[in-house]
C-alpha cells in the first residue's frame, strides 16, 4: 500500500462517523501522490503526512444562552486550529444547525491550503457552532455569541488564532463577539477579521470572496482562450458569497441567472435583480420566495434545482456536497465549460471527477474562494498598523492575489505532470510551502 493510502485509511479508522473529514483528506491526499511519492522517505520519516492530518489543537466547548422566552438554551462550540506552520491559525466560523466536529475538521484541513495558497503568513483554523441564528431576536444572537466568546477568548488573539466569518456568522455576529472580546481581554486588537468599518474593519472584506471568485475565474478562463464577459452563469447560494460574485460576474460582463437558498431556488432569464436580492436577505433577512414580489417575470422553485439551468459557468456558492454527480452531468449536457467553486468543497468526488473527464475547467474551493481569507489577513495587516487602505488600494491587491493563485496553481498541475488539473496545482501548490515549513519547524 503507498504512504498516501496507508495515511487516509488510518485517518478513516481513527476519525469514525466524520465524512466529510474523510472527503476533504482523500482529495487532498490523493492529489498530492506525485510529491509524496518523490520525497517518501524524507515525508515517512519525519511522518509529515501524519501529522498534516491530525489537528495541533481541538477545542470543543459548552455554549449556554437565554431566549426570548426566558428559556436556557445550550448549543456545542468548537475551534479547531489545524496548523500554524505559516502564521497564526485563521478561517472562519460557521453557525449552522448541521456543524459537528467533521465539518469543521474538514473546513479547517482545506484552510490550511487555501491560506498556504494566498501567499500570506496565514496558518489553517476554523469554528462554529450547532446555533442556528435563522428566526432568532437580535438579543438573542447577541446572548449566543457573547457566550461562545466567553469561552472562546482564551484560545485566541491577534498572534495566535483569528477567526472570522462563514456560513451563519456575518458582520451582526462578528461585531457581538468582538464586543465581548474586548471587554473580557481588556484589549482593542485585531483577533477577529470581517470587523465593522467604524471598529477596525476593511474596505473590500464584504465583498472578498465573491470578487476574488470571479477574479480567479475570469483569469483560468484567459488562461484557456476563453472569455467571461457575455457568459451566462449559474450561481448556488444567496448568502455572502453568493451575492458579491452576482456583482462582481455583472462588473465583468457576464449574465448571472440563478440564486438559491436552503428552501428554493431562482431562475431569472434577464439576469438576477442584485438590488432585490441585497434587500431581501442582507436587509430583510428574509426567504427567496419574496423574489417574485420585486421581478414577477422571474421562477421560483422549491428544493435544489440550479444546475439544471442552461448556463456556460456554474460557481456553486452555498454548502458543501450541494454539486453532484447528477448535477454534474446535467451541466455538461447543457454545454458548461467551466465550474469555480465559491463555497468549501461544494463539489462531491464523483462530479468532479466527471467534470474533468468531460473537458470542463475545474477550479477547487481553496484555490477560487481563497480571496475572502486574503482579504481577512490584509484586515489582520492594517490593524498591526493602525492604519486602513482605500477599497481602490485593497481590491487591487485581491485582484492581484488571485491572479497568482490562479497562475500558481496551472503551473503546479503542468510541473507534476498534470497540466490543465487544478485540483491537483492547487493541492500541490499549497501543499509544498507547509511542508517545507513543518520539515523546517522540527518534530512539533
Ligand atoms: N464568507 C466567506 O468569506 C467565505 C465563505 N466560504 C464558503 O462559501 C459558502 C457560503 O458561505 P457564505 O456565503 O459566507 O454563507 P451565508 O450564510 O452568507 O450564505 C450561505 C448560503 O448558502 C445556503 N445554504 C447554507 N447551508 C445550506 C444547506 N445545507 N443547503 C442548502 N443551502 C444552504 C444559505 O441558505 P439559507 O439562508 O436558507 O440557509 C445561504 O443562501 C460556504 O461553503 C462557506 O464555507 C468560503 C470562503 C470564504
Ligand atoms: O476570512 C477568514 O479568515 C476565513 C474565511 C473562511 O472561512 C474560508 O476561507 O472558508
């Protein structure tokens, strides 16, 4: 058996019940045979893959609140920092009914990619909570994330671990738990990227994960003589993702025309209405099915549907495994050419693969949805200055940032002998600077 298969059947053995743990792994891994196999002995003997796999830290805690009702309340908390090789651990939080410790495992195990691949000092980490803040009062999510702090504080700080953002975790949320930060800490730092403007935030962070998207995409589409401007694209999501690739796909000419949320799905054939769209869930904070009252014209449908949808680029920007092998075929018979995924492995094993098979450009989550978290370590860069950047001076650099991944990782997949792979140059390229950096770092 290789090195790679001997260490992901240990990681399934020993990490019972954690699916998408073991998903996240495989991919990785598998990806990576052609480095492990020309540094085996090195990479044996210092078990890098072993360790690579096995977080530096868990931390799982209890997360008691009171509701509207004057009820207690009492939700599971978790943080896990995967590895600070590069730089403290960074990734988000995810506040949503389904997080366990596998999704967080496996959000965390891509995050030390991703972050690897910005070319920032930035280690891997991610959070969240089973909370479900959907329907819940103001105070009652400012009681939820003022307790999740209380716990959370000790484990965290500017050098150490910066959380931010995800699904469910927002700027309302982020400001919560930043309030309480302060208070317990006795100290105004920068231990949270996705901050409001006014209390250390960034131009541009809102924003930075569906810019960076369409960046990313616009540029592997270059790369492949092909051109976004005039394309019809189909997005999943309505969330944060979701809303500024809409915006960014219409700034680069391109014709979005789905949005989707956990109840239903849009389909507006003369482009989605991004101002409705901004009130309804970014205001309102209300369902898709108020779409109709702003475009009567446009379809709604109830379950997951949009990637039925004729459409030459599909970015799937809503959960994980939301992108699979029906849909994949689905999309290849209405003639897509290219699939960048904005949200953490949206994509099952088997689309992906039938994806590539059949000829479509591939660009993986940590690669094509890294701008956010680039966007968060330049947060975390000027608030070690005390300064903060125009939007101008922060986009250039995102923009920028993207460009090299997108170009890091073609280069990667053609050094190895895979070219035209992303997922491979993007797993590869992460891959090369951790270890380097743990070989470098001793027995830790
Ligand atoms: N925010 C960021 O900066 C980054 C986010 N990502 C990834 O992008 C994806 C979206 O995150 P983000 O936009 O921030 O999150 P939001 O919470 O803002 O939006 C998530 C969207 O996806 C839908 N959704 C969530 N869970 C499910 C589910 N189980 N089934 C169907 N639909 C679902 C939500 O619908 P509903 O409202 O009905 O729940 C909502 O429309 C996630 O995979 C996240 O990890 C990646 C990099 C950075
Ligand atoms: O901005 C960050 O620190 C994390 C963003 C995130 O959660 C992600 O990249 O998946």
């Amino acid at each position: 058996m290789s090195y790679v298969d001997e260490v992901i059947e240990s990681v399934v053995k020993k990490n019972p019940g954690e699916p998408e743990f073991h998903q996240a792994v495989r991919e990785v891994l598998e990806s990576l045979k052609p480095v492990v196999d020309a540094n085996e002995e090195k990479y044996r003997k210092e078990a890098l893959l072993e360790r690579l796999v096995e977080p530096e830290r868990v931390i799982m805690f209890r997360v008691p609140w009171v509701d509207d009702n004057g009820n207690v309340q009492v939700n599971k908390g978790y943080r896990v920092q995967f590895n600070s090789a590069i730089g403290p651990y960074k990734g988000g939080l995810r506040f949503h009914p389904s997080v366990y410790l596998g999704i967080i495992k496996f959000l965390g195990f891509e995050q030390i990619f991703k972050n690897s691949l910005t070319g920032l000092p930035i280690g891997g980490g991610k959070g969240g909570s089973d909370f479900d803040p959907k329907g819940k009062s103001d105070r009652e999510v400012m009681a939820f994330c003022q307790s999740f702090m209380t716990e959370l504080y000790r484990h965290i700080g500017a050098d150490t671990d910066v959380p931010a953002g995800d699904i469910g975790v927002g700027a309302r949320e982020i400001g919560f738990m930043f309030g309480q930060y302060k208070r317990i800490r006795d100290a105004y730092e920068g231990v949270l990227t996705g901050k409001g403007l006014t209390y250390g935030g960034s131009l541009v962070r809102t924003q930075a994960t569906g810019y960076g998207l369409l960046y990313l995409t616009e540029e592997l589409l270059k790369l492949n003589g092909k051109e976004l401007a005039g394309k019809t694209v189909a997005v999943s999501g309505a969330g944060n993702v979701a809303i500024y690739a809409i915006e960014k796909a219409y700034q680069l000419g391109a014709k979005p025309v789905t949005c989707s949320d956990s109840a239903g799905w849009i389909y507006d054939p003369e482009g989605i209405d991004l101002a409705a769209l901004k009130e309804i869930k970014e205001v309102k904070r209300a369902r898709l099915t108020e779409y109709k009252n702003y475009r009567p014209n446009a379809e709604y449908h109830e379950g997951k549907g949009v990637w039925s949808v004729k459409a030459d680029v599909a970015l799937p920007c809503a959960t994980q495994n939301e992108l699979q092998l029906e849909d994949a075929k689905q999309l290849v018979a209405n003639g897509c050419f290219a699939v960048c995924e904005g949200a953490n492995m949206p994509t099952t094993l088997e689309a992906t693969e039938y994806l590539q098979e059949n000829g479509v450009i591939f660009a993986p989550g940590k690669a094509a949805n890294a701008g956010g978290v680039a966007t968060s370590a330049l947060e975390m860069s000027q608030n070690s200055e005390r300064l903060s950047w125009s939007f101008e001076e922060v986009d250039a650099k995102l923009q920028g940032i993207m460009v090299n991944i997108c170009h890091n990782m073609a280069d990667a997949a053609k050094k190895y002998g895979n070219e035209g792979n992303y997922v491979v140059g993007a797993n590869v390229a992460g891959f090369e600077k951790v270890a380097e950096a743990m070989l470098a770092q001793g027995i830790c």
